[in-house]
C-alpha cells in the first residue's frame, strides 16, 4: 500500500507558504508601526486603533465571506481574496490619506477571509487525512514568517522611505502571486461535487459540541492576541524609545517564536497530538506569567 506523501504537492504548499507570508506581513505590519502611521497621518493613535478594530470586526461575516470556496471554486475564491488585499494596497499609492488606510484595512481583512479558508479547503481536498495537519502546519509559518522576514524589511522600507512604501510593493507581490496561483493550480471546472449551502454548514457546525468548544476557544485567543498587537507597538516605543528599524527586529524576534511552535506542530504525527497541544497550551499559560 502506498503511503501517503506531501510530495506531489510541494511546490504548491512552498506558494501557499509564500503567498501566506507576504499577505500576513501586509496584515500585520499595522501593529508594530502603529504610532509611525499615526504620525505620518496627523490623527491621533486611537484613530488606528479604531480601523484596526473595524477590520477585526468583520470576522463576524466570517461564514459569509470565507463560503466562497464552496461557492465559486477553491482557486477562484483565493484569487478573488487576493484581489481584495492587493486592491486595499494599491488604493494608498493613489490616496495615502487617513480614509484610505481605514478602507484598505478592511479590504485587506476580506482579501483574507476569503483566501485563507479556500487554500486550506483545497488542501483539505488535495491531502490525506494523515498528512492535512502537517500541510496545514506548513502554510501557518507563513503567519510567524510575516514577523520574521517581512516586518523587518518593511521597518526599514518605511524609514527610508515613508509610510506608504511598502503598501505598493505588497500590492505587487500579491499581483505575481495571483499568476502564479492561478497557472499551476487546476482549474476549479473540473469538479463536479456537492456543494453544502452556508445555512447547512452553520447547522452542522452548531450541532457539534467539540465544534462549538473549538470556536470558542479560538475567540477568546483571538481576542487576547488582538489586544497584545495593538498595545506592543506603542508599548515598545513608549519604553525603550524604538525606533521603526528596531521595532521590526522586535518582531522578528516574536516570528522566531511561533515559528518554533508552528514546527512542532508539524512534524508532530497526526496520532500524537495530544502531546503537542498540552505543550503548547503550558507555554501560553507560562507567558502569562
């Protein structure tokens, strides 16, 4: 019996891995440089925060915008989700006003709903039961590459160049992308399953307990991630003077740590979870500390 193998689908796991990072760094570029952007905008910190907000809010529609995959097609959702974000990118070359950043927020954060489900639903049709959790693993690093590698170039980029310089090499980015995904992923047509409606996903969600306790769960992390983004930047700044070179080598030692974690969790065998998970939820209880 032949073993199931990732292999087949390297190269498109390496593009999930890289389209994933260059689209978290443009998600999470707004958190270290927080006061930088107040600054160069003329309004006040909070005003950030509140589009900051705003764009966390439209989780809510979640069900909504991230059921694309299911209506249109895996590759068309995650081209269409990369139009979203690359669009809110090239909107502040035009217009580097305090509005227009507000509106690429929230274009940025559709962009993302809408990709990142349809990318790990087609993994999900592409990879053995076994080896999904290990893919998926893979495509999360791009979550701690994004401070790794993209928020320090992009520290250095905007104090050489302003506030507004790394929004149209992002755009740019995702436009290469886009080519890429949409030449060496198949074609969406060729499909011919059932496709479930968004009411009936809903209904097959609630009507599992472990599904409710994992949705629950992740709120309240989601919630209490939120809360440190927002605060570290200016934090960071207020207290150790950083400047915006040093604050992105901040967080590229903060990428350094989740991508240990995101590793771990991908090389751990499907049956050995458990083991991993106790670890890695000991280390968030020690970071309180």
């Amino acid at each position: 019996m032949k073993q199931p193998s990732l292999a087949p689908l390297r190269g498109q796991l390496t593009l999930f891995l890289i389209t994933r990072t260059i689209m978290n760094t443009g998600y999470r570029m707004v958190y270290p440089f927080l006061p930088s952007f107040a600054r160069a905008l003329g309004v006040d910190i909070s005003a950030i925060s509140l589009a900051i907000t705003a764009r966390s809010s439209l989780g809510i529609f979640g069900p909504l915008f991230g059921s694309a995959g299911d209506l249109i097609g895996r590759r068309s959702a995650m081209l269409v989700g990369l139009g979203f974000f690359a669009g809110g990118s090239v909107l502040l070359l035009f217009w580097p006003t305090y509005p227009s950043l507000f509106i690429a927020l929230l274009l940025g954060a559709v962009g993302k709903i809408i990709f990142d489900p349809a990318m790990q639903a087609y993994i999900g049709d592409n990879v053995h039961n076994s080896m999904r959790g290990r893919a998926i693993a893979i495509t999360e690093v791009g979550w701690s590459g994004a401070s790794l590698v993209g928020l320090p170039i992009i520290g250095w980029l905007i104090s050489r160049s302003g506030w507004v310089a790394p929004f149209p090499l992002l755009g740019l980015l995702l436009a290469l992308v886009c080519i890429f995904i949409w030449r060496l992923l198949p074609s969406d047509l060729y499909r011919n399953s059932v496709r479930t409606t968004l009411s009936g996903s809903l209904r097959m969600i609630t009507s599992h307990p472990s599904a409710l306790a994992a949705l629950s769960v992740m709120l309240l992390l989601s919630v209490g991630n939120e809360s440190i983004n927002i605060v570290y930047g200016i934090w960071l700044e207020s207290s150790f003077s950083l400047q915006v070179v040093a604050l992105g080598a901040a967080s590229a030692i903060i990428g350094f740590g989740t991508g240990v974690c995101n590793s771990s969790l991908s090389l751990a065998p499907v049956s050995r979870k458990e083991p991993v998970f106790c670890i890695d939820w000991t280390l968030h209880l020690l970071s309180l500390l």
